[in-house]
C-alpha cells in the first residue's frame, strides 16, 4: 500500500527493504537525515518507480549539521518532497531550537521561492514552534505533520493552517495518539511506518506495515475497514497529484 515516512536506507539491510517494497507494490517516500545522503539513496533506490526520495536534515542532527542546510537548499530545486526536517524540543535538542529553527525557515523560503514543496515535519514537543513557522511561510507548500503529538487545541491550529497528517500503526498504539486521530480530517490523512525508528511487535516496522494503521484508523472514525483504505488511497493521490503540480511551476 502507503509509508509517506520511511528511513529505508537506515535499515541494516536496504537492498532487501527495497525488493521487497517492488515485490508487494508499495509506495513509500524514502525520507532521508541528511543533504548528503540524498545521492545514495537515488543511487540505491535506482529506477524502483514506487519510491521516492526526499531531501532532508533532521532537527536532531541540527546541532552538529547546522552548515548542511546550504546543501539542502541547493537541493529543493530538484525534489518534489522534503523531508525529514523540522523541530524537536525534547530535552536533549531543546537548547539548539533557535538554530533549529534557522535552519526550517531556510527551508521554508526555498521551498516557498519554488513554488511549494510538500514537506515531511517532525514537531516532537515543537507543535506550536512549528505551527508558528509554517503560518509565518504561507506558500511554503503542503505541510505533513508525521507522528504528531501534540495538543487537541495544537491539532485544531494545524488543520486550521491547512497541514496533513501521516500516522504510523506505533503512535496508534496509545490512546493519546488515538484521540488526536479521532479529530483529524478524513481528507488530509495518510499512512506512514517511520522504520526502523517505527517498533511493531519490538522490531523495526516495515514499510509494507504501514498499512496496519488502517483498521485503527477505521475504528477511531467509525468507518469499514475498505472505505477507510480508498479514502487513504485517494488522500495519497491527491498528495501526489499536489505534489506534482507545485514541482512543475516556473
Ligand atoms: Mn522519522
């Protein structure tokens, strides 16, 4: 089916997460950590017409990477998705939230002078940083709030500034994150495993596992399991289609 976040090629073995993806049909967007590993996941990934890489710097390499944000940029023109990029105010990286954000607006100008890209966010105890980013940038694009853990009156905000949501079968597990599914819009929702960081039965999630998010996601907002899974699909191909259109401007 769907992972909209997946780091594949942090897996031990990514040359068999990617035969296995062609084998079962999915579609993931291979979200990388940093500018440089853009190029070796082209290379790896080679022509597997089901996935696609984006560019990315995540907020917790921020700290050392900080410099890394000129090579993105440089990037964006090439890339219909960025990601993973974003905040994280957990007490290990709070203290280098204001270069954190540095960085993100950086991103967010470029992708704004590009005409928009749809963009992977991380916002783990950053939701309302974020939230200010994205409203201070409209035309940044479409923002994907992934694993979103914030507040009911943070995710209120969010879907007001027009953010998406992915959610993986992991954060489902807790009832937190359930509740927050239960408000989020039917038509701005998708899928994602986040492995290997993703755990599912203690070990890292697959991509192909995403879709064991589905019958949570049926259950929170009272719908049949195949009702469910085509709204997702056709949440995923108005994402690409958005995708495709802001990429293809001047
Ligand atoms: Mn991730």
């Amino acid at each position: 089916m769907i992972d909209v976040h997946c780091h594949v090629d942090l897996y031990p073995k990514p040359a068999e997460v990617i035969s296995e993806i062609a084998r079962r049909g999915t579609y993931v967007l291979a979200v990388t950590t940093t500018p440089s590993a853009f190029e070796g996941n082209l290379k790896f990934v080679g022509d597997a017409k089901r996935i696609q890489v984006a560019a990315g710097l995540h907020p917790e390499l921020v700290a050392q990477r900080a410099h890394e944000v000129d090579a993105l940029c440089a990037l964006l023109p090439r890339v219909k998705y960025v990601g993973e990029v974003g905040l994280d105010g957990s007490p290990d990286h709070r203290t280098f939230l204001p270069v954190q954000k540095e960085v993100l607006r950086r991103v967010f100008e470029r992708a704004k002078e590009l005409g928009g890209r749809v963009i992977s966010l991380h916002s783990r105890m950053a939701a309302t940083a974020v939230l200010d980013e994205i409203e201070a940038q409209r035309g940044l694009g479409l923002p994907v709030l992934h694993w979103f853990s914030g507040s009911q009156k943070e995710l209120e905000r969010a879907i007001s500034l027009g953010c998406w949501f992915s959610v993986s079968p992991t954060m489902l597990a807790s009832w937190r994150s359930r509740a927050l599914l239960d408000r989020m819009p039917h038509d701005r929702l998708l899928i994602e495993s986040d492995g290997p960081f993703g755990l599912l039965d203690g070990r890292a999630a697959k991509p192909w596992e995403a879709e064991r998010a589905m019958p949570l996601i049926a259950k929170a907002w009272n719908m049949d399991d195949a009702v469910t899974t085509s709204r997702i699909k056709m949440n995923f191909q108005k994402l690409t289609a958005a995708a495709n259109a802001m990429f293809s401007q001047p």
